[in-house]
C-alpha cells in the first residue's frame, strides 16, 4: 500500500463549525469497525480524492488515526449536490484477512454482435453483491458483450469462472440481454402513447381553471 491517509481527531462540534472545516479543504469524517472505538475525525479533501482515485471506491487502505495506522475502507460519502465537494466520509475499519461483503458495479465492454445487427442492449442488473477478502475486491466487473446475439444474454453463473470473489447474487439473474430492435408498429404505438400522456396534463388545467 502506499502512504496512509493523514487524519486529525476533532471533537463534537456545531454545524457552523463543520461549515469552517469544509470551507478550510477538510472532510468531516469517522472512522470505526475492526479493533477501532468510533473516532471523529477531519482528512484532507484533496488527499482523500487522490485516495480514492489511486486505490478505488472500494479499495483497501491505510489511514492514519492519532498515530495508528489502520486498514481501512471508504464505507459512505456524502458530496454536495452543486459543487461536488465531499462533505462527509465514513471510514470501515477492517482486518485484511477476514471477507467481506461489498457491492460491486458492472461494467459493460464491447459491442456486440446483436446491437451491430440494429438489436437493443438491455442491462437489467447494474451491480452485484460480492464476498471477498479486502484485498481481492474488485473496483467493478468487466462483462464482454461482443459475442452477444439479438435474443441472448449473461447470467450470474456466466460471470463465477475463474475470480477471487464469490458473488452472492442468484445464477439465474440477468446481468446482460440483447433484445430485437422495435418494430414500426411498436415505435408508433409508444409515439401515440407518449402524446397522450402529454397532452392530458392540459386537459385537466383547463378543467381547474373553469372551475375557479
């Protein structure tokens, strides 16, 4: 692992006090789990994005605690809607040697041979539930869609060879499907039913506006 995380012990303070701490580059934060007594702290922004960007969201690492170093996950974020500043982070504490459970997001590569051919990729499953040791997490899963027809598609089961982790999820869930492209009749119809859904509104406008 690389340099741990510098943190600062804070005590409990007022929202105004927050506010400053943030306005100063720093993360309100806290950190807990294994062999760690719930601590406040405060990180640096700018060091905790470079974390996150060098060992992943779900990536272990260590952060310095009042001048331990501790294992540690990013359990949960919070981030300000506008500017995209973090506001807040939670930090896991946990023992390298023992699995976890962790979702973990799936990534689509390729194109595949169905969706060249005018088909429609469906992607009903966006994440799966993963069992593993810290260190062998992945940051997300890859999922080859190249060799895909129109009518075919990935399960869960197709996904198990050969990796790390155990996904938790059932076999028979769909991670990837190829549908047949619309037909005219079946664009047409959706128009018409879109058209209608926006023309109702107004309908009833006008109704409340006779009624005043």
């Amino acid at each position: 692992m690389s340099t741990a995380l510098q943190s600062e012990k804070r005590e409990t303070a007022p929202q105004s006090a927050l506010r400053q701490l943030r306005h100063e580059g720093k993360v309100p934060s806290v950190v807990y789990g294994f062999n760690t007594d719930p601590t406040s702290i405060t990180v640096e922004e700018r060091d905790l994005l470079k974390t996150i960007q060098a060992h992943g969201r779900n990536g272990a690492f260590k952060l310095n605690v009042d001048g331990k170093q501790v294992d540690v996950m990013l359990s949960d974020y919070q981030a300000d809607v506008l500017t995209g500043k973090v506001e807040h982070a939670d930090f896991l504490a946990i023992n390298m040697s023992e699995e976890l459970e962790v979702d973990v997001t799936i990534h689509l590569t390729g194109e595949s041979v169905g969706e060249k051919a005018g088909g429609v990729v469906q992607q009903p499953l966006w994440e799966v539930k993963v069992k593993a040791k810290p260190s062998d997490i992945p940051e997300h899963i890859d999922v080859d869609v190249s060799k895909l027809d129109i009518g075919e598609s990935i399960q869960i089961s197709d996904l198990r060879a050969g990796a790390k982790y155990e996904i938790l999820n059932e076999d028979e869930e769909t991670v990837v499907l190829i549908s047949a492209p619309r037909t005219a009749e079946e664009l047409e119809a959706l128009d018409e039913e879109t058209a209608g859904e926006t023309a109702e509104p107004e309908v009833v406008k006008e109704k409340d506006e006779d009624q005043q």
